[in-house]
C-alpha cells in the first residue's frame, strides 16, 4: 500500500517528541558498543565514531545513510535517494560484515539473501545518537560483526515532566518531512515517544548517460514511531519497554536480462518495493542487587515484512522473524587489586528465527535456533586499559562458533592515546544460503575472520588553546576466510571457498584557530582483494577524502564540507545501458554546505546545500547519484 505523507506528517504533528536535553562535548562520551559496558572514549582500545543526531539534524541531515556517510572509514553505497538500497562497507569488509542494532537489538534483516542491512529507509528523529566502531566484533555481539558494529540509540526521558519538539522540513525533489514528540519524566517513570513522516520524488536513478534512461522520478515514503519507557518500580528493580514501527516504500529501476539474454539497466515507472515495513519490540527488567552487581532479564522480537510489486501486481514477498530473550550479570568491582574501573558483563542468549520467501525466482521457508554465551571485560591499570571478550555461539544445525577479542589503550599523558587490538570474528550462513532450493547449501560452514589495529591520538596546545591541534592515525589487518560464494563449477550454488585480505588504514587533523572555528580533514586508504585470486573486491575505494570547515559562534553554526571518492572497481554498464563487465569507476567529488540559527534557545531554522557543483557521478556502477539539492527546516522547542 502506498504511503500518503499528508496523514504521515498529520501523525507526526499530533504526537508530541523532544530533541535531546543536551549534546555531549567528545571528551566527555561514555559509549557502550565497544564493549557492552559503559566506557569513556578516551581510553577505550577501539576506534569509536559518535554522531550526536541533535547536531546532525542542525547540519540538514535526515537519515541514517546520510549520517553514516560522515564516518571516515565506513563506504555508504546509496543506489540512489532516500528509500533505495543502501550497503554498508566497514573497514573494507563485505556489507553483510557489518552488523547493525538498534539500542542493542540485532536489526540485520533475516529475509536477505545474505541478512545485510538496509540503510536506506530509515530517518533519525526517534534517535540521539549512533555509536560505529570498526573492528572484529562477534566476541561481543556475535555474528556479521566481522567489519565493525553500529548501534542506533534511541532518545529517552529527559528531566521534567513535559518537553516537547516540532520539526518541519522541505526541499529538492519535492522532498518534505515532518518529526513530532514528546519526553519526559513523571516520578518513577521516564518516556519518549517519537513520530515521523518523510517523503520524496526522487529523481531518475538511471543515469542520464544511458539510452533507457527516461526520467521517471523514483520516490519513497516512511513513517516511524518509536517510544522508550522507562519505570522504576523500587529503588532495586526497573523495568524497560522499547517499540519501533517503520512503514516504508520506494520505486526502483531494475535490472533485466530479456534483451537478447543479455543483463541490461532498464528504466521501469511501475516497480515498487511497494512495502518495507520493520518492526521491534522488547520488554526488559533489570535488578540492582548491589551497588556493584546488576542482574538483567529481556526479551522481544523482530518482524520484517516487504514486497515487490509490478505495476500493481505483488511479484515477491518477503518476511523474516527474530524472536530473542537474554540474561545478563553486569558486575562493576571499582578498584580490584591494582586495578580500577574494573568492570563485567557476562550473559546467555537464546534466538529463533524465520524466515518465508516467495518470489518469481526463489522459494525459502526455514527456520533456525541459536543460542550464546559471552563475557566480557575491561579495567584501568595506571595509564594502561584493557579490555577482553570471549563468546561462544552454537547454531541447530551447523554447529558451534567461539570468537575472542584483546584490546589495549595506553594513556601515557591526557593528550595522548596508544591502543591495539585484535580478535576473532565470523558470519553464519543464512537460511536463504542453506535452503534456497536447488542452489542452497545445508552444509555450508561459517565465514571466519581474524584481524588486528593499532591506533593512535595525540592533542597538542595551539593557537592558545589546550587541544589546538589533533591527530589521529589507525592501521587495520582482516583477514577472512570460508567466505561463502557461488560454485564455478555449478553457477548460483553456494559453498565456502572465497578468502579475502584487507589492509586499511586512516589519518585525521584537526585544527581550532579559535573556539568558535574548527577545520579538519581526514584521508582513508583501503587495499581489500579476493585472497584466491587477488582481484580487487568491489565497491571498495582505493582513496577517499573529506575536510569540512566547522563554525558556532553564540546562535550560529556552519559547515562546508567536501568529499572525495576515489576509482573503485565495480560492474560497468555501456551508454546503451548493457552490461560491460568488471572495470574501475570514475572518482567524484562532492561539496556541501549547511547553516543554521537558534533563536531564544526554542526555535532553530536550517538550511542545507549537498553537491553544491551539481557534479554527475555513480556512488555504484549504473546507479546515479543525487544532482544539487537544498533542504529548509525548522526545529521548534517550546
């Protein structure tokens, strides 16, 4: 059913949702991702990118893709504007390498081929901020987390009783968007509901170059509704409830294979993914049986449901269904020895999942249980902190997975950082892989990883300030073997038999002139190729660059930023819109500009400028990327 953006923009007026009380400086983050326990920023062994979503929003941006792009490290591949396909590349990994959660909750999407997340659909109003960390990962939350781990937080109940948030925003491609809540907090219990409405024309993602290419615009609507509660039923025992719904459809252009059996990009007005809808629940309960010791029970689910449509005419669904609980002992000992800050989670898990597809090429209907055990751990000795995972998956019907990780970061001085880590991660086959009919595998094995990074920050006082100057340099190793390919020998089989190798590695400078200006820029370099035949893997830049100049003084902010995305080897396709085999594409560069106002601290006015040169480019080969575009908002906060 197609979405209509006036009743979805009607909804998010007459919910009520606030923005964040506050945005955290960096130096003061606390992050869970990196090990499940709450640490600071400065002292974890892990590479940990924050995107606060109040200062996002400020900046014009809209959606998680668009978020996400700003991580230097983790390739975006968008195939075209909001609502369509888009992969996430972390450290060079696969897109299916990147494991995605939502406030913990594993959101990659059963009922894909290879249970990839799609980062296309999703807008940021029901979020405060997203924690990415690059790096082998399944010894703390299991499997896909071979590249890194990205985790969406939701917005909670802020002090006082009622806070709450309009937000309305229109733009290029008769783009409008609408987010409405409230939060807050009313004794014992805290709340957060958030509702949101977007939608687009888009434009033609048949590039202009190709003789199919017609014009017709590809569009997308969403709607989402989160809310977060939180109740305190004594001193010693909370309970937690957390629900997300998304609705969403988009056009797409496919690509056909009838014009003399040969693949070609066609330009198709009547293909839709005519339903996208996502949905999460959970229910958790948390006692406080010391000061030190915490014991935590959760359960839920997770329901994806989409279909594809011709003209009208249903021609696939899709469902996927995960059903989870945990139990966890979280226990912080403070000093230990010559220890401190030591801290421990150690849990089990339990998940059932899904999935039924039917479509005009494939026919799946499975199901699978899992169940895992893990610990982790971390404390400070002196200036060293360390940190160790081990975890312990085993699969119905393939069998047992044990995944480790150490880390170390050395603070020699407060303005100085030298950490490493290395580890164990893996990827378990999916239902689709192992029961495809004719093509699937029973027997494949899981995708095994090994890999290691070595970092390291520095902070120096410039231009009269303490932290005028600021480096930082990472080097990663990943290593992956058992991948799961198709068959030379029986084309579209699955069996374990690709290898890959990645060497990547990364450098930032910052500078502050003065407090209220700030430039940086950053380089990426990633060397990722099939470790069978050393051909490079596709969708993997070789270099890419980004800078950004950043103001806020009193009511006024800025930034101008520019990336480039440099030659990356992908599937080539001809001006006569045919498939021309595997070659480089072009690189491209992209500028954009955002400003924004606050007036009396409650109502901010934005504007956004992205491909300010209106330069024509393919993000992925026969996929085109968005002509110059400005979007205008309002934030309102009584």
């Amino acid at each position: 059913m197609r979405l209509d953006f006036t009743h979805a923009a009607l909804l998010a007026a007459t919910s009520l949702i606030a923005l964040p009380a506050y945005a955290q400086e960096n130096d003061d983050i606390l992050v869970v991702t990196g090990t499940r326990l709450p640490s600071s920023i400065e002292r974890l062994p892990a590479d940990v990118d924050v995107i606060d979503i109040d200062d996002a929003k400020s900046r014009g941006v809209s959606n998680v893709a668009d978020a996400l792009s700003e991580v230097p490290g983790l390739g975006v591949v968008r195939g075209g504007p909001f609502g369509q396909q888009t992969s996430l590349f972390s450290g060079g990994a696969n897109s299916n390498h990147t494991l995605v959660l939502f406030d913990g909750i594993r959101l990659n999407d059963p009922s894909t081929p290879n249970s990839s997340f799609d980062a296309g659909q999703d807008t940021l109003g029901g979020l405060t901020r997203i924690e990415a960390v690059q790096g082998p990962m399944s010894a703390v939350f299991g499997s896909d987390a071979i590249g890194g781990v990205i985790n969406l937080l939701p917005r909670r109940g802020g002090p006082g009783a009622i806070n709450p948030q309009l937000e309305v925003a229109a733009g290029s491609f008769e783009t409008l968007s609408a987010t409405a809540a409230v939060d807050g907090t009313l004794g014992a219990f805290r709340y957060a509901v958030t509702a949101e409405g977007f939608a687009t024309d888009g434009y033609d993602i048949v590039p202009e170059r190709m003789t199919t290419h017609t014009g017709d615009e590809d569009g997308a609507e969403s709607t989402t509704l989160t809310g977060v509660f939180d109740f305190d039923v004594t001193d010693s025992f909370a309970l937690d409830l957390l629900v997300r719904h998304r609705e969403a459809r988009a056009d797409f252009d496919a690509f056909n294979y009838t014009m003399l059996f040969e693949e070609y990009r066609d330009d198709d007005p009547d293909l839709e993914i005519s339903r996208n809808d996502l949905t999460v629940a959970r229910l958790g309960a948390t006692w406080r049986l010391s000061e030190a010791l915490s014991l935590r029970a959760s359960g839920g689910a997770l329901e994806q449901d989409r279909a594809e449509s011709d003209n009208g005419a249903v021609t696939g669904t899709f469902a996927g269904e995960r059903r989870f609980g945990d139990l966890s002992l979280d226990w912080r000992a403070g000093e230990l020895g010559a220890f401190s800050n030591v801290g421990l989670i150690a849990g089990v898990e339990t998940e059932q999942e899904e999935v039924d597809i039917a479509s005009l090429f494939s026919s799946v209907a499975a199901d699978l249980d899992r169940t895992g055990a893990f610990v982790t751990a971390q404390g400070d000795l002196s200036a060293v902190t360390l940190t160790g995972a081990v975890r312990v998956d085993d699969f119905d019907g393939f069998g047992t997975q044990t995944t480790w990780r150490l880390g170390a970061s050395l603070n020699p001085t407060t303005s100085t950082r030298v950490y490493a880590a290395l580890g164990t991660s893996f990827r378990a086959p999916t239902l689709y892989e192992r029961f495809l009919p004719f093509y699937g595998n029973p027997d494949l094995e899981a995708e095994e990883a090994e890999a290691w990074e070595l970092g390291a920050d520095l902070r120096l006082p410039a231009f009269g300030q303490d932290n005028g100057i600021e480096f930082g340099l990472i080097y990663r190793q990943l290593d992956v073997d058992n991948m799961i390919a198709n068959a030379a020998t029986a084309p579209w089989a699955y069996i374990n038999i690709d290898e890959a190798e990645i060497d990547s590695g990364e450098a930032r400078l910052r500078m502050r002139p003065t407090d209220w200006l700030s430039a940086q820029v950053s380089y990426v370099y990633t060397d990722a190729q099939n470790g069978v035949t050393g051909a490079p893997l596709l969708r993997r830049p070789e270099n890419v660059w980004s800078a950004s100049l950043n103001i806020e003084r009193g009511p006024f902010s800025g930034q101008l930023a520019w990336r480039q995305v440099g030659e990356r080897y992908d599937r080539l396709y001809g001006d006569d819109a045919l498939f021309d085999g595997i070659g480089l594409t072009p690189d491209y560069d992209l500028l954009r500009i955002s400003a924004a106002w606050t007036f009396a601290d409650s109502v901010q006015v934005y504007i956004a400028g992205d491909n300010l040169a209106d330069e024509t480019y393919e993000v992925a080969g026969g996929f085109a990327g968005a002509p110059a575009n400005v979007l205008v908002g309002i934030r309102v906060r009584p």
